[in-house]
C-alpha cells in the first residue's frame, strides 16, 4: 500500500547509488567499532531485527568514524551507510557528547588512528592467490 506519492510500507528503501570504495571504507569502520564495542555488525545494521541502543551507539561511533578518518561530509557518510544525513548528523552529535568521557575518548581516538593508519598502507603489488573455488 502507497501512500500517494509512490512510495509506502511496502515500497523498497531509498537507496543512494554508492562507489564501492566508500562502501568498502565504512564496512571498515563498522567491523572496527563492532569489535570495539563488543557488538556483532550484522546487529549494528538491523539484520538480526530492531535494532538495540547498544548496536545503535556502536554504528554510530562508526558513522562519526567515517566523517573524521576520511574527511567525509555527514551526507556521504548517511549514503555509504544506506541512512538519510539527519541520521548520521544526529549520531555525530551523540559522539561528540560522549567524547566529554575521557574513557570513550580514548577509544574513539585510537579507533581513528587505527582507521588512519589502514588507510596510509601502500597498496599491494602482488596478486592475490585464487580463492578455493575460483577457476584457473
């Protein structure tokens, strides 16, 4: 059922097109601030059903992640994390709040230069062995 406009319940997401390397880059800073906050990603995304406020503060602790590691403007991070920018804008905040807590400061300093560091990493030169199932 729509509601006039085109789109409803049962009507899918709108979805940005996204490039995979951003893609790639906040599926990084998401698995980071799963293993940091002890809560497993596909939780952080909704897959496991509604999403708890724990899983909610680790995918935004990601977000925030991808808007200073990267250098990201709060709409290219909502894209590459498929939510709108108000989403992602109101999880930046909450961190920069909780970032007054010099505990999750730490944490959200080392996950930065962490992220950082993956990303200064020079690219392989060497090609990678075939997967266990790929053709010859």
């Amino acid at each position: 059922m729509t509601n006039g406009y085109g789109y409803g319940r049962e009507s899918e997401p709108y979805r940005v097109p996204v490039a995979d390397a951003d893609r790639i880059r906040a599926e990084a800073a998401l698995h980071l601030a799963a293993l940091a906050f002890g809560v497993p990603a596909d939780e952080m995304l909704g897959l496991r059903g509604q999403v708890r406020l724990r899983a909610s503060r680790a995918r935004w602790s990601a977000m925030y992640l991808a808007h200073i590691a990267f250098g990201w403007q709060l709409e290219r991070v909502a894209h590459a994390f498929g939510l709108n920018r108000a989403t992602a804008a109101t999880g930046c905040r909450w961190v920069e709040d909780e970032r007054e807590k010099r505990d999750f400061d730490k944490v959200i300093e080392g996950l930065d230069a962490c992220l950082r560091s993956v990303m200064e990493l020079p690219a392989p030169s060497m090609s990678l062995p075939p997967r266990a199932g790929d053709r010859k």
